[in-house]
C-alpha cells in the first residue's frame, strides 16, 4: 500500500476517536456540573479538559476565563482549535475523500453524511440548546463509524491501518483522562488520598469511558481509585483499557508488518508484555499512577512517530 494512502486511512480514524472521546469527557463534565458544587469547583473541572489536550496556551488567548459556555464553545466548534469536534470531524471527512477508493460506500457516506450533519446541528443551535443531545450523537456517529468499518470492509491492509489509528488514539486519550486526576490544571500534584469527592470524580471517569456497569459486574464493590485504574489500565478484556488497545495494536501492526519496522514492533510488544504481567499496587509503590501515565503518553506518542516513520507519510 502507498504510505501517502496509509497515512489518510490512519489519521482518519484517529480523528473520528478523538471526536468521540472529546465528546465523552465534555458530556460528563456538562452533566457533572448540573449538581451542586463551588464556583472553584466547577471551575477546575473545566480547566482539566482543556489541560488533558494540552490546549490551555490556546484557550487563554481566546477566552478571559474558564466557564462551561467557553470550554465548550472551543472543544467542539472552534475552528482555531485542531482537536475540536469540529476539526475532527472535518479533517476525517477530508482522509477519507483522499481515499475514497480504499473504502467501502457505506463507510464513505457515513462520514461524509456525519460531517455534514455536525454542520447542520451546529448552525440550528443544538450545542447551546442541549448539549447532552449533541454529545451522543457524536458518540453514535462514532459507533456507527467504527460499526461499518468492521462490518462492511475487507480486512486487508487498509483494514489494518484504519484499527491501528483507533487503537492508538483511545489508548492515548484514556491515559490522559486518568493522568489528569493526579494533575491540576497549574501543574501542582493533587493529593492521592481516597475523600469523598473522589467518589463522584472516579464515578465521571468511568461513565467517560463506558465502564461504570462493567466495574460493577468485574469488582462488586464501592468505587475505589485503585480499581478503577485497574480497569482502565490493565484488565484486557475491557474495551478502553490501555491494555487491551495495545494488545488490539500489536495484533494489526503484525499483520502490516514490514522490513523496517521491527523496532517498532519490538516496542510495542514490550509495552504489551508490561500490562499483561503488571499488577496496579506495584504500579502504585513506584510513585503513582502520575508518573506511570507520563511514561505510557511519552511512549504512546513515540510509537506514533515510529508508525509514520515505518509506514506512513514522513512527518514534518
């Protein structure tokens, strides 16, 4: 396969992830901020969504202060910011005309029919009207997206590079919605001790990611943060853990394999074998889950070069 064809099919699966993963932290943090809480309080809790994108230099020379109306407004459909919904809907739109031949109709016109939708919602209001209703609809796009693909496509190369971009992406986004726990939005270590309001922070984490059922049916206990990063980080056999998209990586990465691109394998498989055979408490005695989720960022974002490097169009 081309590098250039490749490239398109990889990155416009990572867009349509971090639409939905956007979506899924701003829902929460809309429906979170409903209940009773500070002007401080609701106030951090905006500011860490626009620090888990590393967005905040751009969002304060936008915007005077941190509010809900604001944080949303550029999350989702300011044009200046690459990693709004906006953005990511579009540029996913845009990879996948560039290769409209390596995909199915059903896939192309159901990103081609979702950007233009997103538009249309947009210009009638919908994200100041009700912003709950436009989070799940780009979570269902989303689905439906990720649905036809592996419904409807031959598994071949470019089967492959589109999961490796959605893999690769999730597993990224779920690492910095965990990390951001452990991080005020000013850079100072947030204490690590369980409180009370841990249990309605750790109950947002999980509904982010789909898992409040699923850590009650795997633990059957009251919520506690070392489960919880537990779930999110180890168990395989959830959908969103760091583990299992790794584990999900690997596999396709196999199947694309090429002669220069051992190394990156090698990595990869390494960073598999860690979460296959590590266990939370020791992840927690060697310093916390802070400085765990750096080093899995840092490694996440090299093994990206090393995918472009080996596979893709040559980054610049």
């Amino acid at each position: 396969m081309l590098s250039r064809t490749a490239d398109h099919l990889f990155w416009l699966s990572r867009y349509i992830e971090r639409a939905e993963n956007t979506a899924r932290m701003l829902d929460i943090a809309y429906q979170t901020s409903l209940q009773p809480q500070s002007a401080t309080e609701s106030e951090q809790s905006w500011s860490s969504l626009v620090s888990i994108s590393e967005l905040n230099s751009l969002y304060n020379t936008k915007y005077p202060r941190i509010n809900s109306r604001s944080v949303m407004e550029f999350m989702v459909a300011d044009e200046n910011n690459l990693s709004s919904i906006f953005n990511c809907l579009r540029a996913a739109r845009e990879n996948a005309r560039a290769v409209r031949g390596a995909l199915t109709t059903e896939v192309w016109e159901t990103m081609n029919q979702t950007w233009l939708e997103f538009r249309r919602l947009l210009r009638e209001g919908l994200l100041t009207r009700d912003p709950s209703q436009l989070f799940e609809w780009v979570k269902y796009r989303s689905h439906l997206s990720r649905g036809v693909t592996v419904g409807t496509m031959l598994q071949d190369e470019a089967f492959h590079f589109i999961r490796i971009g959605s893999f690769l992406e999730r597993a990224d986004n779920t690492a910095r919605l965990l990390d951001v726990k452990f991080y005020r939005h000013d850079g100072e270590v947030v204490s690590e001790r369980d409180t009370a309001r841990d249990f309605y922070y750790w109950s947002a984490v999980l509904r982010s990611v789909s898992g409040f059922e699923i850590y009650r049916k795997v633990y059957s206990n009251v919520i506690q943060p070392d489960k919880v990063a537990e779930l999110l980080i180890l168990r395989p056999d959830m959908p969103r853990s760091l583990s299992h998209c790794v584990t999900r990586m690997l596999a396709n990465l196999k199947r694309v394999a090429n002669p220069q691109s051992g190394e990156t394998l090698r990595r990869v498989g390494r960073l598999e074998a860690e979460l296959a055979f590590g266990r939370i408490d020791e992840i927690l005695a060697k310093g916390g889950l802070h400085p765990f989720l750096d080093g899995f960022l840092a490694e996440v974002a090299d093994l990206g070069a090393g995918i472009s490097r080996d596979f893709l169009v040559p980054s610049t």
